[in-house]
C-alpha cells in the first residue's frame, strides 16, 4: 500500500493520534511517511495544525497541508464562511500522487468522518480515496455507540466500491467498561474488516520518543506493528 486513507467515525475520536502512530510504526520499519490534510479547519495560520501534531510525535516524516480555515466546522462550511475556494477531491488526489512518489507511504488524513463535505458540490473524502484508489483506515470509539457509525461508515464504503483496510480504536481506556470489551469481538464485525489496533488513552500526551517507541506495539503488522490482537485489552493492559 502506498497511500492510505485515514478517516473517523466522527469528529475527536483520535484520527490524528492515530495517523501519528502509523507514521511512526513505519519509520520504525525504514519506510518513508508523508501526511497530508487536505482542509484543515478549526486552526488560525499562527496555530500548529494537525501536520504539525504528527510530526512531533512521530518524528521526521514529510507534511503537507493544503488549506486552512479558522472556523472549527466541516471544509465546506469553513471554507464557504472564510470566502475562500474549498479544496476539490482532484486537488488532494494531485497532492497525493506527488507525495507518493517520493515517499514509501502517504496518509491522507481527513477531517470529521467519511462524508463531511468538502465544498458546495457535495464531495467528500470519500471521493479522494476513490480518485486514489486507496484503501480506509477507520478509526472508532471504544465504546457505546460506536457500533452503529462503525457499520454506517462501513457501508458507505462499500456502496462507493471502496475498501475498509481495517479498524483502529482511538482511545482506548485503562479500565474499560462492558460496552468497550464487547466492542473488540463487535467492531469487525460492524466494520466487516479486521481490528488493527487499539491506541491507549492519552498517548497523544506521552513525550514523542516514548510515543514512537510505543507505537509498534499499539498496531497490527498489516499496520508495521507488532500488536497481537485484543487479548490484552480485555484485562486493560493496553
């Protein structure tokens, strides 16, 4: 895989944190990593963004932002309240490609969940992993309710004839409830795509090298990890 879609299953759910351990994961694995966000909104241009947030934590990898608008809403919207031009799915497949190559992985990091739109047309990020004909990298909740936007956003890439690489837990909990254990059998199930991974809560806050010598052991080997799946989690060991 050279480029990789990674979307949510709704807003703060943990999709940078997690594009900052998949970054770091294949460094780690000596590949070369560039980020691009096609919008980000919700950050002034004196402000560190989402690009900004991976690199620190993951380290050195390329990062590309394609524009940026203050207010903390979906692309179209923010774009459309600044005056200025949204970004269009050819302009972020075009950016992509570029990246691709010159770089061993590309992750296209998206803003919100699959279909938020990216201007007055309608277009979504779905729309650029299909001009990229890339795979999706979901990333969920751990706990209630995220079963139902899991099998939603699945669904919607289906219908779109594109494929689920797999499932991510944002956050996982140091003591997890019933919902959250049950979710570890449930979510690949509602995704139809294996779970790759599960990210402790509050590893955006670990100092970066702890965070990038951590993050192997967070993901899947599809995702250049070593993580072996939930046994662990069920007993909160992470």
């Amino acid at each position: 895989m050279t480029v990789l879609v990674v979307t949510g299953t709704d807003t703060e759910v943990g999709k940078t944190v997690v594009t900052a351990a998949v970054a770091a994961a294949a460094t780690a694995a000596h590949r070369t990593v560039a980020v691009l966000k096609p919008a980000q909104t919700g950050v002034t241009p004196d402000e560190p963004g989402d690009i900004a947030e991976v690199q620190r934590l993951a380290g050195p990898v390329t990062g590309r932002e394609l524009a940026r608008f203050p207010d903390p809403l979906a692309p179209g919207t923010a774009a459309r309240r600044a005056g200025r031009a949204p970004v269009r799915p050819r302009e972020a497949e075009r950016a992509a490609a570029r990246l691709a190559a010159d770089h061993d992985l590309v992750l296209v990091e998206g803003a919100g969940g699959l279909l938020v739109r990216f201007d007055e047309a309608g277009s979504t990020l779905a729309d650029v992993a299909g001009l990229l004909a890339a795979p999706v990298l979901l990333v969920a909740r751990a706990g209630l309710g995220t079963l139902n936007v899991t099998a939603l956003t699945a669904e919607a890439l289906r219908a779109r004839g594109l494929r689920c690489q797999g499932v991510v837990i944002g956050s996982w909990p140091a003591d997890p409830g019933l919902a959250a254990r049950c979710n570890l059998a449930d979510l690949p199930e509602a995704a139809g795509a294996p779970l790759l991974g599960a990210i402790p809560e509050g590893a955006g806050a670990l100092p970066p090298a702890e965070f990038r010598a951590a993050a192997t052991g967070w993901l899947a080997p599809e995702l250049n990890g070593t993580w072996a799946g939930p046994a662990g989690l069920v007993a909160g060991r992470g």
